[in-house]
C-alpha cells in the first residue's frame, strides 16, 4: 500500500505539501480510481465526504488531484488531519476528524449581556453539536477581549478552557474577569488658541465626571464616545468659521493599573472665514428662487458648517414636496486662504421624481389593515414626500395600541421611479383587564377595576370600563369611542358616567355630591396635528349638606336649584338639592408629541368650554387652557414646561359655578410641597372649598436616566407657581368670621422648588416628589395659612 501524507493547513495545503511529500511523488504513480474506502470516521458520514471530495471513480489521479482534495476537505474544517491511500485501485481516505462541542459555558460576563454572548458564539459555529475549531476560539477569545477594551475594561480577561471528553468531544469553557472600567482623568486639547479647553470639552460625551456621572456614566472612556467627540470637536470649530480645521492626532494612555485614562487631541485650527458669495447650480426642477429662499447663509456671514447643512436639508425637503424625495444637495465650498473667503455652491441633483406604488404594515397581526391606512397622510400612488411618510409614521405613533414603528422605502425592481413603503409597526397591549390599586394624600386608599380595550376587534375603537371605590369617592364610567366614525376622520366617544363623591372635609363638614351624566361629542381634523370637539352632555346631579356643614356648602345648595330639607332628629337637618343641566362642549386640541407615554419633543396644546344652556337648573361656563412643550438639548437633557389656567363663572339667577365644578390647587398636579387641593380657598371650618380659577405653572429639568431605564422612570427638578382663587359669587370669612377675599393677585401665586420621579410600574404610574415652598404662609389666629408637604406621592393610572 502506498501512502501520501498530505499537511494540516488547509490554506497552506499546496505548499507544505510541495516540501514535505516530495519523496512520496517520486514513488506515488497515477492510478484509475475503481473505489474509495472511508477510515477514521465516527460523526461524518461518508457520502458527506465523498460529496465534498472532487474526484469521481474513473478519474485518473496524481500528485496535483489529491492537493486539490486535501484543500476541499479541510475547507469544510470537519477534520483535523487527513491521508491518501491505495489500495490497489481503491483511493483510501484516512480522516481524523475534529472534536465535537458536548458543553459550552461562560461565566463572569455582566457588561455583555448572556443573549449577546450566545448569538455570537453561535454565528462563529460555537455551539452544542457543532464542530470545534481552536482557531475560532482564539479568534472570539482576543474579540471579546478587544470588545472590552473598547469598552474601557483594559484590566479584563478572557481565558477558554478546554477539556476533552470520550468520544472525540470537549467541554469548552470561558471565564471572564471584566475588572472595572478605566475611567477618565484628563482630556487636553493641544493646538487650539482661539478658545479655552473648557470651552471646546463643554459638549464632549467623554469627560472627568462630575455629581451626576454615577448616572450618566460620562467619566468612562470609549472608543464609540471618543470618535463622536472628535467629530463634535470638528464641528464645534467648523460651526464657528474655521473651514480648513483638521485633528491631527489622537492618544490615548492609560496609567499602569489600567484605571485612568488620559486623551489628548492635538489639532490645527487653521483660519476664519467668511462667505463670499453663495450660487446655485445643477438642474433646477422647481423655481430657482424657492431654493434661494431656503439658503440660510449670506455674504459677509461668518462660515457655519451647521447652517449649509441646514440649507441643504430644507431645500431637499423642498424638492420633495414635488415628488423628488431622494434629490441630492451639496453644499461646496471653495476656500480663498488669502482673503479668508469662501465662496459656496449649492449643487443640486434632484434624481428621479419617485411615485409610491405600495404602503405595506408589517408585523401587526391583531389589527385590521384599514386601521392603520387611515393614518396615512401619504397615499398610494402618489408622489414620495418624505414630510407626509414622516407625518404618517407620528400618526401611527400616537395610537394607543402601538408600541414602536419604523418605516424605510424599497425601490421597485425594474422601475427607478417607484418604490413601496414599508412600515414596521411592534403591537403594544391594547386591552387591560383586572384591578389597581390607588393612593394619594388626600383621597386616601382607592380600590378599582377595570377594562380597557384600545384596538377592539382589530377595529381601533375603544371600549374602556372604570370602577372606583374609596372613603371620599365612589365612580362609574363606561365610554366607548370610534375614532373614525366617517371617512373624514371624524372621531365619536359615547360616555355614562355615575359619581358619589364627598368634598375633601372633615368628618364635621358633612357635604357630598351625587352625579349622574351621559354625554356624547365629536372631534373634527381640521387640519395636521389639531382637531375641534363638540358635544353635549347631560348631567342630574344632588348636593347634601347638614347643619353641620360649611357656610359656602350651605349658601349654595340653598340658593341654587331645587332645594329640599330632610329632619333626621337629634342630628338636625340635612338641606339638599338637586340641579338638572344640559351643557355644550366645545374644543380644540393640537398635539406634536413623538410618543404618548414619557414622550421627549413636540408640545399639546388644548382649549376647552363647557356651558350649561339657558333654562338649565344652573346655569354656569367653564373654560380651560393646556399647554405642555418638550424641548431636548444636549445629550439627553430635556426640559418640560406644563401650564394651565381654568375659569368658571356663574350666570342667570346661579350664584356661583356648582361646587362640584370648582378646582384645586397643590399636590402632584399643580404646586408640588403643598397638601393636595388645599390651596385657595377654605370653607368656614378650616377646609378645602375650591375656587372658580385655576393657575398652574410646572417648570421641570429632566435629568438624564440609564439607557435600560429610560423608557419606565424620569426624575426632574422642578420649579411650581400657581394658586387657586374665587372672583365672586361665595363668601369667605377668617378664622374670626371677618369677611375675607380670595381675588386673583400675581403675590398670591404659592411657589416651590424640588427633585419629582416618575416611575411606570406595572401597578401603574409612580409619582414621588420632595419640595421645598418657597413663600408658604404660616397658620395665625386670623388666617388658616398654608399646609406644607414636602414628600408627596401618588400610584395609579389616569383613565382617559
């Protein structure tokens, strides 16, 4: 039997084999294949073999047939080892094969997450069953090693273990020692003379840290953070007329314990420029002047990279509008390093004008195709206009039932003027179904149960049913809403609403309200992001009060309605009365935010009025003004400002709005540190009456929180102003029984300052706050003063 030896490597095949069977060509002859003959398999079988294997039987074989065999079977990194015989005229292949995977583990890894981990291992075919490579291995070894470096963890180690068992297989391990990440010591910019190292590292991600770093993790080094610096760094100079500024260089040292990092740019500023002149060229498809309109740079401008590139972007918008939704504008500019100009061309290439012959959702299985259609502000057919995908996608946003969407357009094979949209749409919960548990300071423990299905039967309607049970308050509420009752996008909500409800007293201060509504109203587009509602409600209410009660409780609910008395004995009287009303609604709404929970831009802006109609048993108006705005700057910093004003006023022979109309200040909703609803007015026994306005200002800086808790928990600080006051119709006494007023006054405005988090919990929305008031007024023997509560907190849902 003769034998060729062939070599491991399967890339250096050829070659090894050249030196190392040199004797074995000379004494090997070629031969007429009649059979093959697999040993040393165990695992592969041999028809995979002889799939792999490039010589049939009738083929003649040498020296060069059986290298070229050699590299295709160990390209297929099944063996370890391999050899060619003959046996006669059969070609004997002798494999020893690689061992297979019985066991993986890893251990010790926190900074990447054990999901990550095992989808790559199994990308690199290190896994249960497969077969194992050493070279793999080493090569994920020195990756996951690499990936921590870039993560700042230079002290870290990867170790593969590897243990063989019977049966050709091994136990492969890696255990990973992260260490802790370097962090930032120092960040010296070399080179620069017209502004100070603060001044440049102000916008940098990577930094020394400071209070809030063990938040926002800013003193950590990464090569992500530090590429996004330099680039922020080129901008920082090229935004501020520096044209020619180049980095030169940049090192990153790192002190022996691998603990602190040192990272040192060095740049050439060059000069400022300013704009010579600015021209258009390229092929105009819309009036030259449209485009010139939109250029935001003029001569004698100082150069900003920033506003080309705001040029460019609002004239492609522009092109758009006219189907042109991939036109392409660059800004050029040509640099006169003697007279410090710089002359720039707008270059415009508009493509191809671009229908949509398709808009496809994928990924939304329980709601039905049309619902999502008649969100769309870009229709099928017509031109691509990237403003009105945009405007569809934040149209799908809103919609409570869903969770995330994305959208990209695909070009149509063969047709360079068509393309579909595509909509990637992930299903949130529409429906709710169980019990909640409540809290607050002043309402106490409330218990409920309830129902609420946004996306009923895949239509998109809404039917949502609340039971609330507490010492203060007993509710009912059932609505049901169709959201585009006609094709004009009208939206219809049906409401039945039951409250028993006991005003914020004492035990001595005996008044409760019982309510009975039904109500019906419409909301109309008027135009992108806003709408009008009008409706109408009925409402039968009865008011109870005893000799006990306050002096407002008891002016009115004799003054007003169908009053009635009822003797109950040794506990006197219990004077009531009963008001039947019939009111018009009327309103109007806009609303740009980009999400509907915890959202980070946009504002919703809201005005509305209700009115009793004449002839009613009371006879009174209502209106209230919202306004909420989200402005994000920075890296993940977020401003919120959210302001309301309310006014009621009575009319006819009415003496004032109904008590159960009145609003009240202080507490989570308004001005935070003082007891809920005790700001304003008080009865005659010290409690809560409420007034007929309203004035809430809430000013808050939302603080950065981490990536992975982002989407459930906010925390602010804040800043609240606001009061409530009553302008008529109620009278009011001190402690003395002096007459006494509670007009609007701007010195009246209760203010306070604080640290609020917002936490979405599964029991509901969390919110905690501890405020300092800034001018609450003490108790004396006259007035009752300001209650004050510094932590405050509130748990559950609104029902909306």
């Amino acid at each position: 039997m003769k034998i060729l030896r062939v070599a491991r490597c399967a890339v250096l095949c050829a070659a090894a084999s050249l030196g190392s069977t040199a004797q074995a060509q000379a004494a090997f002859e070629p031969f007429v294949v009649r059979n093959f003959r697999v040993d040393g398999a165990q695992r592969i079988s041999e028809g995979t073999i002889y799939n792999y294997l490039p010589i049939n039987i009738g083929d003649t074989v040498d020296v060069r047939r059986l290298r070229e065999a050699s590299r295709a079977l160990f390209d297929t990194a099944f063996f370890q080892d391999l050899e060619f015989r003959r046996d006669g005229d059969t070609l004997v292949i002798v494999v020893l094969e690689r061992p297979s995977i019985l066991e993986f583990t890893f251990d010790g890894n926190k900074d990447i997450k054990d999901e990550d981990l095992e989808r790559v291992l199994t990308e690199n075919g290190l896994a249960v069953g497969k077969t194992f490579d050493r070279s793999t291995l080493d090569q994920l070894t020195q990756s996951l090693t690499d990936e921590y470096y870039g993560r700042g963890k230079y002290a870290a180690k990867v170790t593969p273990t590897v243990e063989p068992v019977e049966d050709n297989r091994v136990r492969v391990s890696i255990q990973i020692e992260e260490g802790d990440r370097a962090k930032i010591r120092q960040v010296n910019i070399v080179g620069n003379t017209s502004f100070e190292d603060e001044e440049i590292l102000q916008d940098f991600e990577l930094s020394t840290g400071n209070w809030l770093s063990f938040i926002r993790k800013n003193d950590r080094y990464s090569r992500e953070a530090l590429e996004g610096d330099l680039e922020r760094l080129r901008s920082f100079y090229m935004d501020r007329g520096f044209a020619d500024f180049r980095a030169d260089d940049v090192q990153v040292a790192i002190s022996p314990d691998k603990r602190d990092i040192f990272v040192t740019i060095s740049i050439t500023e060059g000069d400022r420029y300013t704009i010579a002149d600015v021209k258009l060229a390229g092929e105009m498809v819309v009036p030259a002047e449209d485009l010139r309109a939109l250029i935001l740079t003029q001569p004698g401008e100082t150069f900003s990279q920033a506003v080309l590139t705001q040029s460019e972007q609002l004239m492609a918008a522009r092109l758009g509008l006219d189907g042109y939704a991939f036109a392409e504008i660059r800004a050029v500019p040509e640099l006169d390093p003697e007279t410090k100009q710089a002359s720039i061309t707008f270059f415009v290439d508009p493509r191809n004008r671009v229908y949509v012959r398709r808009i496809n959702f994928n990924g939304a299985d329980n709601v039905n195709d049309e619902v999502f259609r008649r969100e769309m502000r870009q229709l099928e057919g017509g031109y691509l206009s990237n403003a009105l995908v945009d405007r569809s996608e934040l149209a799908l946003r809103q919609l409570p039932f869903i969770e995330d969407v994305e959208h990209e357009t695909t070009p149509v094979a063969g047709s360079p003027d068509l393309v579909d949209v595509e909509f990637e749409i992930e299903e949130g919960l529409p429906g709710q179904f169980g019990g909640s548990l409540g809290y607050s300071e002043t309402f106490g423990v409330t218990l409920g149960g309830n129902f609420i299905h946004s996306n009923f039967l895949g239509t998109g309607r809404t039917v949502a049913l609340d039971l609330r049970g507490g010492e203060y308050q007993k509710v009912f509420d059932a609505r049901y809403t169709d959201p585009y009752r006609n094709i004009d996008g009208v939206t219809r909500t049906i409401s039945l609403t039951y409250q028993d409800f006991k005003q914020f007293t004492y035990s001595a201060s005996d008044f409760s309200t019982t309510t009975i509504s039904a109500g019906m109203n419409w909301r109309y587009p008027i135009a992108n992001l806003q709408r009008v509602t009008l409706g109408f409600a009925y409402q039968d209410a009865e008011l109870l009060t005893s000799d006990f009660s306050s002096t407002q409780a008891l002016d009115w609910v004799t003054q007003n309605g169908d009053s009635f008395t009822v003797p109950s004995g040794i506990f006197g009287n219990f004077i009531g009365t009963r008001v039947k009303s019939f009111d018009l609604v009327a309103g109007w709404d806009y609303s740009s935010l980009n999400a509907a929970m915890f959202p980070t831009a946009g504002a919703r802006m809201s005005a509305a009025l209700n009115a009793s109609v004449p002839g009613s048993d009371v006879e009174y108006y209502v209106a209230n003004l919202n306004f909420v705005k989200y402005v994000p700057f920075g890296r993940r910093w977020l401003f919120r400002f959210n302001s309301e004003l309310s006014y009621g006023e009575a009319y006819g022979e009415t003496t004032a709005i109904p008590p159960y109309r009145n609003r009240y200040g202080g507490g989570p909703g308004s001005v935070r540190g003082f007891k809920e609803s005790y700001l304003g007015p008080r009865d005659s026994l010290g409690n809560p009456y409420g007034g007929n306005m309203l004035f809430a200002n809430q000013f808050e800086l939302v603080i950065p929180t981490p990536e992975k808790i982002a989407g459930s928990t906010r925390m602010s600080l804040f800043f609240d102003v606001g009061g409530v006051f009553s302008t008529g119709g109620v009278r009011f006494f001190d402690k003395l029984g002096d007459p006494i007023d509670y007009d609007f006054d701007y010195d009246r405005l209760k203010k306070s300052v604080g640290l609020g988090v917002e936490w979405l919990a599964p029991l509901g929305l969390l919110r905690f706050s501890y405020a300092m008031p800034l001018n609450e007024d003490d108790p004396t023997d006259r007035f009752f003063g300001d209650e004050v509560e510094r932590f405050q907190f509130s748990i559950g849902n609104a029902f909306q």
